[in-house]
C-alpha cells in the first residue's frame, strides 16, 4: 500500500497514537489477497471541479490512495470557454503522466451526466471517453461504456437535486440496465452523504457497494483532513493488486466502503476483513485469581466500536468499548473457571451490513 504520508497528513490530531504508523495500511489484507484503497468519482477543472488533474494525484498519494478514476463530467463543461477541450480523455492523460513516477495508478473513467433517470452514471476502466458522447441518448452511453469492457456504477442516487426526499429508489430505466448486466454498481457514499436505501438497492440486486469523494474543490478541506478527516474510500478485495484483478474484483462485487467511522458492505467480506484486523492474545491469568486477560489489537486505521454479545463481564469496562486506530484494549474477562481458549462474539457497531443491521463476528484467543 502506498501510505507513506499517512502520518501528519491523514490523522493529524491523533500523530502521538500514528507515532509508529508511517507504514501501516488503511486495513491488512486476509491472507491470500490484497486490499487497493480507490476513490473512483474525481473532478478537475475539466468539467465543474476546481483543480487541476495533477493536484487530484497529489491529493491521492498524500492521502495513502492506491488508485483514482478522473471521471470528469462528459456533457456538463462550465469551464469550456476559458478550457475548451474536444477530448474528454485529456484530464486522464495530465493525471497519469503526474503519476508516472509513483505508486498510484490512475485508470481512466467518464460521468455520462443525465436528468434522472438514469440520473449521473460513472464509468471507469474505459478506453476512450470521447466514444461515450451520446446527447440525446443515456442508454446509448452505458452501452458503449460496456462494450469497451467498462465498470459501470450510479452516482449518488440520493442526491437532493434529483430525489428531493433524499430516497434513492429504482426507475424502470434502472431495472432495465440491471437486468441487462449493464449496471454493475451503486453509490451508498457519496461526499458526505451515506443512503441505507442504496445499500438495500446494491443487496437486493447484487450490485457492488461503493463509496467516493465525488471531489470538486480540494479535499483538506472539503474532508477536514488536518482536523482527523477522511475522504470516503472504496477498498477492493482482490486476489492480487493488478488492474485486472482490481477490476475483476469489482465486477464481484468484493468491495468494502469506510465512509467516517463506518465500514460498510456484504458481511461475508466485511467479517473476512474485521478478522484480519482484529487479534486477541493468549488468556493469562494473575496467581490465584480467576479474571482471565486478553489482549486485542486493532491493526486497522479505523476505529472498531464493538458490543461483547458473549456470557462474561468484564472487570474494568462495559460490553461496549472502542478500540482506536492501530491500538491495543486489555480486557479482564471474568470466565468464572479458568479457561485455555475462549471464542469472543462482537457486534460492530460501525460495520453496517444492511439497512440498520450490524455486523456479528467472533474473534478467539490463539
């Protein structure tokens, strides 16, 4: 992961607990895969943002990022008299020779932009956004984004200016792409927004969870990043860190978002990340006392909320406690008898899994 500038840059109010931190990962990977933190709905000044592309990398590699999509709105150019450009690839092409020397990929991407429906859609791993450039016809657009082997996802359909209850829900156009495969993923966090709506649409019609910035000015201040602030950030889980596995990945919906303090996506992954990231230690116990000590330990760079659903009590905390970022919580656990082993179930209460459900996992001592 390329996270060298994560100290005093990512979490600056916490720099005494990141003392050590300059080369952890957002999460650690379970074995056998890799885990690419992305942000795949970026703008430049291109269409509507305020930046130049080579600050959308700069940003990304401050930040820790692994990989970016520019995806620059394709019809909408307020920017056009003062940067007229006919080609809507050019923004990816500054972005990628700024990156030519680092460890971000940038890969290149469009946002088909449309009334709703089908509302904003975004289109990333394409191969020429010119060939996007359908007027009169949405549909038309997704299409060719999928003929060129693209990812295809709907932006922020929450958004108050298309849904003004703030409800994202699906049109018939909607359907219609989905059942024709040519709708592959949804937003449930756009910018500062999170919709338990979207989340039920992505599980109730397998389509990928993602969470984007959806940055248009610079993001130090639109996320408060010096005050401990963090873009909205989509992690793939993949066999590998090629592009090909990433975007594999993502057409299988293997995708995790942290959004604030949240983690949010399907269970079966977010439980198979958590596990990677939460440890317990041995049980010991003190000379003539039956209060067994655990240690665990969060290797991740969010903070784990967690609910103890187990029989014990605890001697010095509630069943419910927070372990922050790349800490340590010592739990006296009065087992009563002692004990060799013990399986610990947790609740996490900021991992969402559904629509106001949680994720249950278990962590057990060695």
């Amino acid at each position: 992961m390329n996270l060298k500038y994560l100290l005093g840059y990512f979490l600056l109010p916490f720099c005494a607990l990141f003392l050590n931190a300059q080369n952890q990962v957002f999460f650690k990977p379970p074995a056998g895969y890799a885990v690419t933190s992305t942000d795949l709905h970026i703008h430049t000044a291109f269409s509507d943002g305020s930046v130049w592309p080579n600050i959308r990398v700069d940003e990304a590699l401050k930040e820790g990022l692994d990989l970016i999509s520019i995806t620059d709105h394709l019809e909408y150019q307020p920017h056009k008299e003062d940067i007229p450009h006919p080609d809507r690839n050019r923004s990816f092409d500054i972005a990628i020779d700024r990156a030519s020397n680092s460890e971000l990929t940038v890969i290149k991407g469009a946002e088909i932009t449309r009334s709703m429906p089908p509302g904003h859609i975004n289109a990333v791993f394409i191969k020429d956004a010119n060939k996007l450039l359908f007027p009169d016809d949405a549909k038309a657009a997704i299409v060719e984004a999928n003929n060129q082997g693209g990812f295809v996802f709907w932006n922020h359909p929450n958004w108050e200016r298309q849904r003004p209850d703030g409800i994202a829900r699906l049109d018939p156009l909607h359907k219609e792409l989905i059942r024709e495969n040519l709708l592959h993923g949804i937003e449930v966090a756009n910018h500062t927004t999170f919709s338990e709506e979207a989340l039920t649409l992505a599980l109730d019609n397998n389509l990928t969870v993602l969470g984007t910035s959806d940055i248009h000015g610079l993001t130090t201040w639109e996320f408060k990043i010096p005050e401990g602030g963090h873009r909205p950030i989509t992690f793939v889980l993949s066999e590998d860190s090629s592009n090909a596995a990433i975007k594999k990945a993502l057409f299988q919906g293997n995708t995790m978002v942290w959004f604030k303090d949240l983690m949010i996506g399907k269970a079966a992954l977010l439980s198979n990340i958590i596990q990677a990231n939460l440890t317990a230690s041995n049980i010991s116990y003190n000379e003539d006392e039956i209060i067994g000590e655990v240690k665990l330990k969060n290797h991740a760079a969010a903070p784990l909320h967690l609910h103890y659903k187990g029989p014990y009590t605890f001697h010095e905390d509630s069943s419910v406690f927070i372990i922050p970022p790349y800490s340590e919580k010592t739990l006296q656990i009065k087992t009563l008898t002692r004990k060799t082993r013990l399986d610990l179930p947790f609740t996490l209460l900021n991992g969402i899994v559904g629509a106001k459900q949680y994720l249950n996992f278990s962590v057990s001592t060695p």
